[in-house]
C-alpha cells in the first residue's frame, strides 16, 4: 500500500532536500549535517532508514554531492557533517575532497544522543552569524572547531569517567597528500613483505615485518571489532617495531 514515509534510503530524497534548501535559504555559506547510522567504508549502512528496503550506499551520497557541486557551478559545500558512527575516515575524506572543505565526524562509535545541536548552532549563531575573525582566519575552518568544542564539552561526564569519545574537523583538501604518504608506506611494506615471502626457508618466528604489522595493529587504537585502525598511532606503534630504517621513514612522515 503507498504510504507517507519518506525514503531516506534513496538519493533523490537528500538531493531534493539540500536543493530545497538551497533554492529558499540563499547563504554565504552552507552546511549539511546527515545524522542516522553509519559503518565508515562498509557498504550499505550509512542512513539505513528503518522504513524502506534499502539504506544509501556511500557512492550515492557523493553522487548526490557532486550533483549539488555542478548545480553551484562549481561552489563546495563548506562543511559536511557525519552525525553518526565511524565516519572521520581517510576513505571517506578521500572521496568528499572535491565537494566540501571540511567534513566532521566521529572515529569511533558516536553515543546514541549524538550531536548536541542546540549547543552547536546557539555557538555558530553567536560567532559567526556576523563573523569578525582575525585576517587570515577562515569561518569555515573556525565554525568547525567550534563544532568539535561543543560536542567533546557535551560529552565531558563520558571522558571524565574514562570513556573516551573522539570528534574531528578534517581539512579534505589535504587528503591527496596523506593518500601519497599512505601509498609510500604500503609501497615499501609490499616491497619488504615480498623479500620475506621469498625466503621460503624462513620460520613465521623470524618473519620481521609480517610479525611487527601483526603485533602494531593489535597494539594500535582500533574501532569496530578491529576493522578499523587510528592511522597515527598505528604508524607510532610500527615505527618502534620496524627493523627497516625506510619504513621507519615512511611512518614519521605519515
């Protein structure tokens, strides 16, 4: 039977929603906040709407984007915001670094009350509806510090009693770089494990890289059941395990 629900499993829901805002809220600047659930890179997950078959994949919604960008004529969105889990991700930077500045999400697991919302737009109302900033400050970069403030001060009983909750401003015009950095490290591990393999001799114990890859993603902070890595500290915990002085290179400088 039809029914009223809206399908925010389809990509003409969001595309037809941020054009409606576009076309009767004109703005200097714009950001768009999507909030439900979400599994960084895993497919399927991100938005599932509990009253539709299907859920957006992550493909749709930077085809959405990009529609938006080529409707602006060219204009980016400043801020993408992922008020859900396991979205402050490389991966994903790397795919929204030519429709937004600056992306903010989480790492980890968001708390279920997620963004508080009231905190951050009373904040973004009072600093920055007539921004006076200092020359050479960016609203677009300070309004999304302002959001990270406001979320880890709302969330500071959970930190204070040990829980740990993380929230990131991502400047997506740097991820090219860290995609080259994060190339040149797998790069020389490929090269080094493949040396290793061919050793055919060599017993699993005396395998220096494989057995330091191992032991540094175990040691390293990692998210939803260890699918997931903190690309920093992973790099820290490898570097003092490496016993290659190229790959310890390449770690420092990622």
């Amino acid at each position: 039977l039809p029914t009223d629900d809206t399908d925010t499993g389809s990509p003409i829901t969001l595309y037809n929603f941020i054009s409606y805002c576009l076309q009767n809220y004109p703005a200097r600047r714009y950001m768009v906040v999507l909030s439900g659930h979400a599994g960084g890179t895993e497919r399927d997950y991100l938005l599932k709407d509990e009253s539709s078959a299907r859920s957006l994949t992550f493909n749709e919604l930077k085809q959405v984007f990009k529609q938006i960008k080529r409707d602006r004529h060219g204009d980016l969105i400043d801020i993408i915001g992922m008020d859900n889990c396991l979205m402050s991700m490389a991966e994903i930077c790397y795919e929204l670094r030519d429709v937004a500045e600056v992306v903010v999400g989480c790492e980890s697991f968001s708390p279920i009350s997620g963004w508080p919302y009231r905190q951050i737009l009373e904040r973004l109302y009072n600093e920055f509806g007539d921004p006076k900033l200092p020359a050479g400050k960016s609203v677009t970069v300070e309004a999304a510090r302002a959001i990270v403030d406001e979320y880890v001060n709302f969330y500071a009983t959970y930190w204070m009693a040990g829980l740990s909750v993380t929230q990131s401003a991502l400047d997506v015009a740097k991820v090219e770089e860290l995609q080259q950095h994060i190339n040149n490290l797998a790069q020389a591990m490929e090269k080094e494990l493949v040396a290793e393999s061919k050793k055919e001799s060599l017993p699993p114990a005396k395998r220096a890289l494989e057995n330091a890859l191992l032991l540094a993603h175990w040691e390293a902070q990692s998210y939803n059941g260890e699918q997931y890595v903190d690309v920093y500290d992973f790099c820290d915990c490898l570097e003092k395990r490496v016993q290659s002085e190229e790959m310890a290179k390449w770690c420092r400088t990622l």
